[in-house]
C-alpha cells in the first residue's frame, strides 16, 4: 500500500514540479515548486488511507462537530414545545377555555436564536482569531451553558426571560457551527476535507433527531419538566466538549499565523503520525500564507468583500441562501402537518416526521461516499435540480384534493429528504468551508453561517403565513414558490459554484486569483496556466 502511494506520489511530484520548474523565482506566487510537491502527495492519498493514516485528525474533527448537534437541536425543540400543552398553560393565555400562545409570541420564539445565531457568527471572527479554533468553541461552551441555564430555571409566565435564555444560546449556535466549519477545513487532510465538513450537518440532523425524541418522551408530562427537561439535555454537549477541548489539537494554520512554528510542526506530527512528512506540511502552509499576504495585508471583514474575496464571499452565502431557497423549511417544517392531511393521526404524523428525520441522516452518512466521489458542484447541483422537480410536483399534486393526492404529497416529502440531506444539505457546509482563503476563513465562514440565520429566519417567519389556514392558506401549493426560486437557484448554480474538490488551499487561491469561471475549477490544469511561456 505504501508504495503504491509513493509511486503515485512520485508521477504527480515530477508533472507538476516539471510544469512550475524555473518559475517561482518569477512567481508572485511564492515557491510553487513546494506547493507543487505538498499537493500532489495529498492528490495521492484516497479517503480510506487518509482515514488510516489521519484517524486522529477525523476523530478531533467529528469531537468539534459535536456543537452542530445544538444547532439542530435548537432549531427543531421550539416547535416541538409549541406543542406541549403544559408549556402552553405556563407561558400562554387562556382564551375561550384554551391555552394559546400569542402569535407574535410565536414568531419571537422561533426567530430569537436565529437573531442570537448572527451575532454569535459575526462576532466568531474575532474571537477565534484571537483565541483560536479550539479557544473559541470553549468560549461557545460557556455561553452555551448560561444560555441553557435561563431557559431551564424560567418560571411560568415570564416570556422574556426564556427569550433572553433561547438569545443567549443561539449566540453560542452560531459559534458552533462556524468553528466546526473552519476546523474541518484547516485540519483535515485534503482527502477527508468533504467527509469532515460534511459531517456539520450530520450533526445538525443527529440534533433535530434527539430533539423530537425527547419531546415525544416528555411532552406527555403535566408539570413544568415536560419543557425544561428538553432544556436541560443540552447541558450535556458543552460539558462534553469542555471536558475534551484540552486534549483537543489547535489548527496548525492558526499557530503558524501567531508565530508558532514549532507547535504547529506538533499538531501536524500528532494528527498524521509518524509516517507523514511534517516539515513538508508545514512549509505547504507557510507558503499559501505567504502567497495570501501577496494578495491582501490584512484580514478584515471589509476584505471579504474587496477583489476576488468578493467572489469567494458569495458563495459562502449564497449556498445557505439556495438551501432556504429550495423549501426546506416549508417541506421538512411541515411535514407533519402534510402528514395529518394524508389522514395520520397525531401521534403518527408525529412519529412520521421522527422517521423522517432519520432517512436525512442516513443521506448524510451516504454523502461521506458521494461527496469524493462525484465533486462538491455535480452534487449541489443535481441536487438543486432534484429538489425544484419534487417541490414542483408538490404544487401540481396539491391541486387534486384527493386523499391519494394527499398521500402522494406526504411520500414526496419523503422523498424530498432524501434528496436534501445527501445533496444540497452537507454539501452546503463543504463549499463554504473550502470556498474561502485560508486568511479569511473564519471571517467568510462566520458571514455563512450569519446569512444562513437570517435567511433561515426569514423564511420561518414568513412560510406559516403563506400555509396556515386563516392566512394565505395555499397548502401544498407553496410548492410552485420555492420551487420557482429553487429552479432559479439551479441556474445560479450552474455559473457560479465551483468544484472545490481535490484542489489544495493553495490551488484554490491561484484558480480564483486567475478569475476561472466556476465551470472550468476542475478541468483547469492549474500549474501549466502559470508557466513562464504563458
């Protein structure tokens, strides 16, 4: 096995050295020779041997992930508790024998850890810059507990303080899952950089599992624990993490941007063993920092968005934006009541949407196969396509009023699940995680992660008011919506979302640099279209 590496390791090492041989002392590149080198060993390394050789660092990777698993989770208790009759009673009114919960009630509870979520994203590119990858999530973990903490000990009737609790947990929400992002993508070896960010939303949906799990086991209950239970079972994650993150290995990027060369060259040695050439890894990261200093002295926010950063920052965004785009929030957030239309009881449209949530992580677990073998674009964009037929189906189905037209509508939204959770669900979280510099990475993947909570807020304030019945009440027709609005995001996928696969830190930037259109990242021989006879 070993030689096979080397041999492979070898050829691509004489190709690519061969095509930059006599130009990096031309090149404002840097030494692309080492670049050359340190890419092509990483090319000659499949999954399953990045897995042998790099356990460590895919272990550390799904640990930090662990904070997604909140996200989920999160975001799926609040309208589980919405459904709770004691929470109602405790924080409702009583209106014509009836707890009810105000509707602008309502929407402040599901919206507030959104609102909590962008500032806690926004405010991760400082924090982590200045404590670290591993400094932040501790930081996360913290406030994590506070937030919870609030939430649990809020006595009945006092709305803003359980507010207060959901705003100071979504703050730590958005940390989480922006320093999951640029963990994976600073840690991982290249083979298992789109198994590792990918596994961000795994965690999400493992989250919004759990969620529905302990709300069918406590929402049955008359006292106050029926809701501050589901509260409580957070507490479990932070301390988790909190108990791991000293053993936890900081990004090398990070230590050798602070001057740290000799830890750095550590973390490299720990996270691939013994066999790996540390010094090779360590001088490929040196020299893609140099390469991004050619390009820009600082890291601001404001840089995000100046020259070709701009480009990259789009895509961060927008792959958040095309997933709230393509309904997921109007098919998965009403798939129970889709259910209950197709004649289900409660309890069994309930469990229905439990089951639901379960064939999403199977998809994700499938993307750990796809997503290296098909590339990040073909799967986002099949993907998006995909979704727009299904939600389009929905609309034309949703006219019949039939009950096989209703049963038909609750398998699609089956289907749609499926096709979300192994396409445009995880793959969201690998290309706005590989799409940015290394210089900038916690900065664009906290703008992702900021415009993912404001879309996702958007959209969940606005979705009830087109299905509820005593508003616009279109039902399943709000399928031709997003399905309109997927179709348009699957021709803005088309042009504008590159293939981030296979290509080093380093490649990217020169690909970007050298303004390849979106469509030609993977074909583009990279190294010959930066030769001195060109």
């Amino acid at each position: 096995m070993t030689s096979t590496v080397d041999e492979k390791v070898a050829q691509t090492t004489q190709s690519e050295v061969d095509a930059t041989s006599g130009f990096e002392k031309k090149s404002p590149y840097g030494n692309l020779t080492t670049l050359a080198q340190a890419a092509a060993t990483e090319h000659a390394i499949t999954p399953a041997q990045a897995v042998r050789t790099y356990w460590r660092a895919f272990a550390w990777c799904l640990f930090i992930n662990m904070g997604a698993l909140l996200w989920g989770y999160d975001s799926q208790v609040g309208g589980g508790l919405l459904s709770v009759s004691s929470f109602r009673r405790d924080f409702g009114s009583l209106i014509d024998q009836q707890y009810v919960l105000a509707a602008s009630w309502q929407s402040a509870f599901n919206s507030i850890s959104s609102i909590g979520g962008m500032i806690g994203a926004f405010s991760l590119g400082y924090i982590s810059e200045l404590f670290g990858r591993r400094g932040a999530v501790a930081v996360a973990c913290f406030v994590s507990i506070v937030g919870i903490l609030l939430q649990f000990l809020t006595p009945a009737h006092k709305n803003g303080m359980l507010l207060a609790g959901k705003l100071i947990n979504g703050f730590s929400l958005g940390m989480y899952v922006s320093s999951a992002g640029s963990y994976c993508a600073e840690v991982s070896p290249l083979a298992l950089r789109g198994i590792t960010t990918a596994s961000v939303n795994l965690w999400i949906d493992l989250g919004q599992f759990m969620s529905n799990g302990v709300i069918r086991g406590t929402g049955n209950r008359t006292d106050a624990y029926a809701y501050r239970l589901p509260f409580a079972l957070q507490w479990i994650f932070p301390v988790i993490l909190l108990a791991g993150l000293p053993f936890a290995p900081e990004s090398p990027w990070w230590l050798v941007r602070k001057g740290r060369i000799d830890d750095a060259r550590k973390v490299i040695t720990r996270l691939g063993g013994p066999t790996i050439d540390a010094d090779m890894q360590l001088q490929q990261i040196q020299d893609t920092i140099e390469l991004e200093d050619t390009y820009a002295s600082s890291a601001r926010y404001i840089d995000c968005f100046r020259g070709v950063n701009l480009r990259r920052t789009v895509v961060a965004m927008m792959v958040f934006v095309l997933q709230q785009g393509a309904g997921v929030v109007f098919v998965l957030g009403f798939s129970t009541y889709f259910f209950e239309l197709a004649g289900f009881a409660d309890t069994n449209a309930f469990n229905l949407g439990i089951g639901v949530t379960a064939i999403g992580i199977v998809g994700n677990l499938l993307t750990f196969y796809t997503v290296n073998r098909f590339g990040r674009r073909f799967i986002f964009f099949w993907g998006m396509l995909a979704c727009t037929t299904v939600l389009l189906l929905i609309g034309f189905i949703s006219i019949s009023h039939s009950q096989n037209a209703r049963w038909t509508v609750a398998a699609f939204t089956i289907i749609y699940n499926f096709i979300y959770q192994t396409g445009i669900g995880p793959l969201g979280y690998v290309i706005f995680a590989e799409v940015s510099s290394a210089k900038l990475r916690s900065k664009t993947v906290a703008l992702g992660i900021w415009v993912n909570s404001l879309s996702s807020m958007v959209v969940n304030i606005v979705v009830p008011y087109l299905v509820n019945p005593d508003e616009a009440n279109l039902g399943g027709y709000v399928g031709f919506v997003f399905g309109g609005l997927a179709f348009a995001g699957t021709i803005w996928t088309w042009y504008f979302i590159p293939e981030t696969k296979d290509r080093t830190v380093d490649e990217l930037d020169l690909l970007f640099e050298e303004h390849v259109p979106a469509r030609q990242f993977a074909a583009h021989n990279l190294f010959r279209s930066t030769s001195p006879s060109n």
